[in-house]
C-alpha cells in the first residue's frame, strides 16, 4: 500500500489496525524539486563519498560551494534531475510505515538500476531563490538512514541516526540570502530502506526553486589556495611553505598522511619538526588558530592525500615566481579561480556577502565581504566596460543571465552612501552601470511557454524594459477566463528561468485541471502592453 500526497483527513486503515496499529497520516507538500542526483559507494554520513568515487577531484563541501550542472560526470554516472515523491509503503510483515523514496528515484532516473541498493549515499542538489534577504528560517528534514545538510557552502545540519521515515524527523534553522542558495542535502543507507523528505517552512509565494547551476569550475587546490589565503600569505609561513610542500610530496610522508595523523599535527604542531620545520614555524602555528582549521579541514587532507592536488596548491600558494606559473597565480578578485575576472566572481561574491573573517570573496581584504568587494571586483572585470554586449555574452549561462539588472540597481543605491574616491572603486562604477544597461530588455515581451505541449504544468516567460504591474491571464478558446495571474509590481528585467518566470499549473480559478486543447495566454503591463500566445495541453 503507498500513500501520497492526498489525505485530508487521518483514517484508521482497516485490516492493518489488527496487524500494526498505524494511522494513515496526510502527507505535507514537501520539496518535489527536481533536485539534481548523484549516488556513490558508502553508508557512513561522515565520509567523503564524492571524494573517495572521483580520487579528490571532487569533494561534498566543493559541490555544496560552487555546486554542478546537469549531466556533469562522477564515473560512470551523472548528476541527473529527478523528482523525489512522497511515497510511503506499509505492509503486513514490517511493523509499521516506511518511504523508499530514494530508491525509487534513482532507479527512476537510471542512476541505478538496483531496487534495494544499501550501504550507498544519495546527494540531492536544489537552489532556492528567495527574493530578499530571510533570517532563522525554519527548514525539515527526514531521513533512512543518516543525513547531512549543507546550504552555500556551510553544513547547517547534521543527524547521524539508522531509522525509518514517513515525513519531516527533524527541524533546523538557516538564514537565506536575498537570490540563490545552493542547499545540498545526503542521505546515507545502510540496510533495507532508503527515504528522504524535505520542506522550508515558508509561504508559497516567499522562495522558489530550481535546478542549480555551477557558479564556477574549481579544483580542489584553488579552492584551499583562496580559502585560506589570508593564513598561507604570512611571512613566516611563507617562509617554510617551499620546503614543507615538497617534503609532503615525498612518498614515504604520502603514506603517512592519513587524516588520524593529520588530526595529530593539529593538536600537536610540535610533530612538525619531524619534517623539518624550524622552531619560529612550529611557535607561529601553535599561536595560530588558522593554521589548525586548515590542517583540520576534510577538503585539505584530502587534497594531503592526492600528490597531483598537492603539486598544484603548492605551485598556488608559493610566493616564489621561480616556482609558481605565470597562468595559475591567482588573479585578484578572481573568486571561481577560473583564471579570470569576469560576472561569475560577482555572482560568487554576492553568494558570500555578510561574511567575516578570511574568505576567497573578501576582495579588499578587509575581513568582510560586502559592497566593496563587489565595486572593486566589478573594476578588475577587464577592459570591457565600453562593450556591454561582451557583458551578456560572459553574464549569462545556459542562455540565462546570471546577475539581474534589480540587483546591480540596489548595489549601485547602496554605493551611493560610500565614500569611494578611489579611481579603481571609480570605475567599478562605470562598469556596475554597463552590466545594468546590457541586462535589461530594450523592449518589453512576451515569450513562448515551455513546455508546448504540457502536461500538467507549464512556464511563461516574459521581459520588461522597464518596472512595471505585471498580470497574466488565460482563456480558453471560447473566450472564457480561466485563470488569472497577478505579479504586482516587477522591476525590469528577464523572467525566463523556471524561478522567475510565471508559472501556470494547468487548473483553473477553482483548483479544478482543465481538459485538453488550446489555450490563450495574455500578458498585461501597466495597460500600456498586451501580448497574446497561445498554448496546447495533452493529456
């Protein structure tokens, strides 16, 4: 028996009551998605599953940072889109109700083909778009067996439990960014069942989702290089760092770098002087709380582990130009470390912004990432601020724009409460202003619906020249209003993406689904435009 997102009402389920005792309870609306998945070998939350299947290239916090694209490869599998239901099984010879959800997920999407895999882990990725800024927001998750859950980067939730679940176990609480939150969650099996639920306790109209997209393509030894530039950039480390990069190279010390033993130097630096640092080193790192967070972070042993990674962040963080190539010095203000400066690091910074402390997005290095970073990053994008069309080109990914002229709107309010008398600050400026022109429409219009034909939901995209009231309506074709849209007042901009555009379920004013056949859909602007399309369900 499988129950899902139906009951109204709690019902005692006949002859189950004489086996089990269970009530049939409603199933709440939780987040469908789609997620992006990915599974990998292993049941224990507190392993590194994408570390172990991609040997270092890849690791849990790098996706939960900068996230993946869809069909992006781990092996010979690839992060998929999938919708996960809420289903739950209950039968005569379990002692209650449970949810395989999962299971049936990945088998669904052909991540994998066995129906009761254990001892696995499954990585669901989803961004929410919450359109300001949101603090203690209440989030729940539920979980067979044990979960973990990152959001932009940051581990928010961790429960290492072997359990059922029919619905939300546990509740926690996040701050959202005003824009995109990258929100990784893992679900480790061990045996028999493998369920996951999710919900954000927000009203329906406060945050959207939508499948990720990558903010940047970065190594593993980039990442730590700018994660902890501030610490590695000392003097004194500086001065050991050649020696001590190379000695770790060395494959009799590779053997020995296991995260046990790397755990040891932390609580421990005296043990540094068996590979041959000097005593000032040794002091510097004793009074150095970063050094220890650094030998402390899973990302940095693993990459102590993976001699090709090593090789790399040493060429990285070396200040020796002897040693370090011209095309892998880190570029100021360069956040992705893709080796440019372009809209992608804005979109980083914006990610980050209300940090403190040493962070890859603090570009001024002034301990906290805000609206000078992104002036100052804005300032280092090139020579193209006379060319705002190479600014859609670099600005966009997958034909949508990454950054919305509203954004650099309020950025451009918010400078004008700074001092910034600094020319390179200055032409941050001038560019912020460029990137503004060439995202917004020159024109106001109504775009094709995807998908056509659709059943049952469908997306209306649409752009505005200018802020504008904004309604939608949709009539049959017989003139009859079937639905009508409001948006209120939008500021101008494209609505393309799944998470701006209108979203039509395909029901009526009343809840009820309509038939099949042609429909007309109508965009309204101030009364000053009207565009008409039309539209095909098939069912």
């Amino acid at each position: 028996m499988k129950l899902y997102n139906k009951p109204t009402n709690c019902v005692m389920v006949g002859i189950y009551v004489l086996f089990i005792g269970v009530l049939c309870r409603p199933v709440a609306a939780y987040i469908e998605g789609p997620w992006l998945w990915m599974i990998a070998s292993g049941g224990d939350i507190d392993s590194d599953q994408l570390a172990a299947a991609s040997k270092g290239r890849l690791t849990e916090n790098l996706v939960a940072a900068y996230g993946v694209n869809e069909g992006d490869t781990l092996g010979q599998l690839q992060w998929t889109r999938g919708n996960i239901f809420p289903e739950i099984d209950c039968l005569f010879w379990r002692w209650g109700c449970y949810s395989d959800n999962v299971n049936n997920v990945i088998n669904r999407i052909g991540l994998s083909n066995n129906r009761g895999l254990n001892y696995h882990s499954a990585y669901a990725l989803i961004n929410i778009f919450s359109p300001k800024a949101r603090k203690n927001v209440a989030m729940g998750v539920g979980s067979d067996d044990s979960v973990k859950v990152w959001l932009n980067g940051e581990i928010v939730h961790v429960n290492k439990v072997d359990r059922r679940t029919t619905g939300i176990q546990d509740l926690f609480r996040v701050n959202l960014n005003a824009g995109n939150n990258l929100l990784l969650v893992k679900v480790s099996d061990n045996l028999w069942n493998w369920g996951m639920f999710f919900e954000i306790y927000l009203e329906a109209g406060d945050f959207s989702t939508a499948l990720p997209v990558a903010t940047a393509d970065i190594s593993l030894a980039v990442h730590l290089s700018q994660k902890y530039r501030t610490t590695l950039q000392d003097p004194v480390i500086q001065e050991v760092l050649p020696n001590l990069l190379s000695r770790l190279q060395e494959p009799e010390i590779q053997a020995l770098l296991t995260p046990f033993t790397i755990d040891a130097i932390a609580g421990n630096p005296d043990l540094l002087a068996q590979f041959g640092l000097p005593d000032e080193a040794i002091t510097f790192i004793k009074e150095n709380a970063g050094v220890r967070v650094m030998l402390r972070d899973p990302d940095f042993q693993i990459l102590l582990q993976n001699p090709t990674a090593l090789s790399e962040f040493a060429a990285l963080v070396t200040d020796d130009e002897s040693v370090i190539p011209p095309e892998k010095r880190p570029l100021r203000a360069d956040v992705d470390g893709n080796g440019v400066v372009n809209i992608l690091d804005l979109v980083r910074i914006t990610t980050r912004l209300g940090r403190t402390g040493p962070d890859v997005a603090d570009v001024n290095g002034d301990g906290s990432v805000d609206i000078r970073d992104i002036v100052l990053a804005a300032a280092l994008i090139g020579t193209e601020a006379a060319a705002p069309s190479a600014y859609t080109l670099i600005g966009k990914r997958r034909g949508q724009p990454l950054l919305r002229p509203e954004d650099i709107q309020l950025w451009l309010t918010q400078i004008q409460h700074l001092d910034l008398r600094d020319p390179t600050y200055q032409r941050g400026v001038i560019v912020l202003k460029h990137l503004m022109e060439a995202l917004t429409p020159k024109k106001t219009g109504l775009l094709p619906n995807y998908p056509n034909p659709f059943n049952p939901e469908t997306w209306i995209p649409y752009q505005l020249a200018e802020a504008a009231d904004v309604m939608l309506t949709i009539h049959a074709t017989d003139g009859r209003l079937i639905r009508t849209l409001s948006f209120g007042h939008q500021s101008a901009g494209m609505y393309q993406s799944k998470n701006r555009a209108a979203y039509w379920d395909g029901r009526n004013a009343l809840g009820e689904p309509v038939a099949s056949g042609i429909y007309f859909y109508t965009l309204k602007v101030s009364g000053e435009f009207t565009a008409t399309r039309k539209m095909l369900i098939r069912k």
